[in-house]
C-alpha cells in the first residue's frame, strides 16, 4: 500500500487535505492524524473490518480496547449507552481535551474497538486537525496511537511514517504535537471515580472537580484490558530502559550518572535523559555518553512534551541502553512515571516508591 503524506496548517487546516482524509475513513481506510496528546491511527469506529484494519497494521492484540474520539459532547449518544451525571461536568470542563471516559457502549459500537466489553473509551479531542477530520467524515473515530504496537508513541508525523509507511492510506502531518503523552482515561463507575491510564489531564484537575480520584494500579491479567495502554510492556524503545525512582531528584541523578558510567565502561551505547538543569550540572561526569536534556525540571510540561521523541532519537543513534529517571507523581509527573515503568527493562529503587 501507498501511504499519502499530507502536509496541513495545525491550526487552520486547509478544507481540501481535511476532505480527502475524510473520504478515507468514510471509505474504511486507516488515517493518520494529530490529537494534542500524540499522533492517532483512525478508522471508522462504527466499522468492524475498518477497526480490524487498526489492529492489522500495529500488531496490536484484539485485547487491548481503543478509544474513540468525537467532534464533541453531542455526538455521546452515537456510541454511549447512558450517560452518567459527571460527565456533564468533566465534558464542560477538560473537552475538548486529553481526558478519556469509560461509558457502557451501545450497540453501534463493533466489539473489535472495545475487546468484547460493555464499555467504550471516548474522548474529545483539542486539536483543530484532529476536531477537522471528525466533522468532515462525521464519523465517530476510533483511534490508538499511531505506531507498531508496545513500541515508543509517535509525537510527529515522521515517527508515524517509520512505523507505519506502507500499511496505512494517509498521514495528516501537522508538525509535533502539544502534550506528548497519551489522555488520561477515568473510570466512573467506580466511588471514588478511579484512573486508569495517568495522562495528559492531572489527578490533581480532576480532582478539583469530582473530590477524591483514586489511581488503578493492579496487573493487567491476559485478558479484555479495562482501558488502553495497561499491558505491563508498553511504551518501549529498542534499547533497554532503566529507570531509577524512589528517591529525591540529586539522589536520583546520582544513581543515573553511576549507572550510566558502569554500562558506557563495559563497552554499552549509553544514553541518558534528565532534566536541563541535572543535565548541565552532571554533563562533565559523562564522557561518551549520549545525554539528552528533556526540559527544566520546573515544567513538567516540557518534559512530558519531549520524551517520547527523546526515547526515538538515542534508538535511531544505536543507543543500547537508556538511563532515566523519575519525575515525581505531581501533575504529569503520574503520567511519565507511568509510561516509564511500563517500557522500562530494569527499575531500581533506591528506598520504598512515593
């Protein structure tokens, strides 16, 4: 398969690149396209063969559900069964947004999108690309991220091109995305409302709204994933990953630095990613060393934004071991220490985890 590049404006992106990309999904082929969080793979989520298309071109198991994103919060009835009292309130607040529900599915919905479950993860997307290709098709889209599956999310459109050229009909490419890390999913059939999947809405922002919000954390078993992004592998560069948590950040950076030097001494591509200010202060201690600076240690932000692309550039330099460390658990800090853990090879704790 030929797969077309399409260059848009992310802001204002031009009727006829959005027509033609609809057309696809309409016509049940795979697009594609920029959310605020990371770059989605798109079908028509009311399709089966379409959706099953998905699964065929990541090589993602018929386990993991997908999350179906909509122009907005009217078109809940096109896919949701009932509609609890609070998401009125969060679809005001975080939608369009990087927060995803988990809702009782109705029967339009195919079994493929949701792993034979009852429920259907749905977001809104806040990107104008993205809200764009919803109208046009005017089409629910079920959408995973854009890559071959457990593998490191695409944050641009050249990442979605290195996993998936070939397999899918169209790239929609609107340079990087804003966030970097996936949405967070919430469950609400729970008391408290419990998250899922750690993301690019915080706890913290729920938690203003809702009262307290608990935070899953049991094992993933072989069976129907109860949200995205759950398998104990996921996430993951080529290179083996190792993290260090359990500490206060010099601690941490310490550890980081004394790992890395052992590796690059026993003959190991090391590369590192820390924050600018640990990276300017151990930079000296890291000779032959890959170091990667993700963003101040003061925006979360800023390091969530970079370190997928992070991650892919030490692969693409041959890079064979990764050293890392944890970021704290406040804002995105849950978010990256989730997708840390879960691509890391080797975690190591230097006293008992936050």
């Amino acid at each position: 398969m030929k797969t077309r590049l399409i260059r848009v404006d992310p802001l204002h992106p031009e009727d006829e690149a959005i027509a033609e990309a609809a057309a696809l999904v309409r016509q049940g082929q795979l697009v594609a396209f920029p959310t605020e969080t990371v770059y989605g793979l798109g079908a028509n989520a009311l399709d089966a063969v379409a959706v099953r298309r998905i699964f065929e071109a990541k090589g993602r198991p018929a386990n993991d559900p997908l999350i179906v994103h909509l122009a907005g919060a009217e078109w809940l009835s096109r896919v949701v069964a009932s509609v609890p009292p609070e998401v009125g309130i969060l679809a005001t607040r975080f939608w369009p947004g990087p927060l995803t529900l988990i809702l009782p599915r109705n029967a339009a919905v195919p079994s493929e999108v949701t792993a034979g479950l009852p429920t259907v993860a749905v977001r809104v997307p806040a990107h104008p690309v993205a809200l764009a290709l919803l109208r046009a098709s005017d089409l629910p889209i079920a959408a995973p991220s854009a890559n071959r599956f457990g593998g490191v999310s695409p944050t641009t459109a050249e990442h979605v091109w290195q996993d998936l050229a070939g397999r899918i009909a169209c790239i929609l490419d609107a340079g990087p995305t804003p966030i970097g890390v996936e949405s967070t999913v919430l469950d609400l059939s729970t008391r408290p409302p419990r998250i899922l999947r750690p993301g690019g809405t915080p706890r913290e922002a729920l938690e203003a709204v809702l009262g307290p919000v608990a935070v899953w954390e049991g094992a993933s078993g072989g069976g129907a994933q109860p949200s995205p992004g759950l398998l104990a592998k996921h996430y993951a560069p080529r290179a083996r990953l190792i993290l260090v948590l359990g500490g206060e950040a010099e601690a941490l950076t310490a550890r980081v630095v004394d790992i890395a030097r052992t590796l690059s001494a026993q003959g190991e591509r090391v590369g590192v990613l820390l924050t600018d200010e640990d990276a300017r202060r151990v930079e000296a201690q890291l000779p032959g060393v890959s170091l990667l600076a993700l963003g101040s240690q003061t925006d979360l932000t800023e390091i969530a934004r970079n370190l997928y692309a992070a991650l892919r550039q030490l692969d693409a330099q041959g890079i064979t071991a990764i050293v890392t460390r944890d970021f704290g658990s406040h804002g995105l800090g849950l978010a990256i220490r989730d997708r840390l853990r879960r691509a890391a090879s080797e975690v190591v704790t230097l006293s008992p985890e936050p």
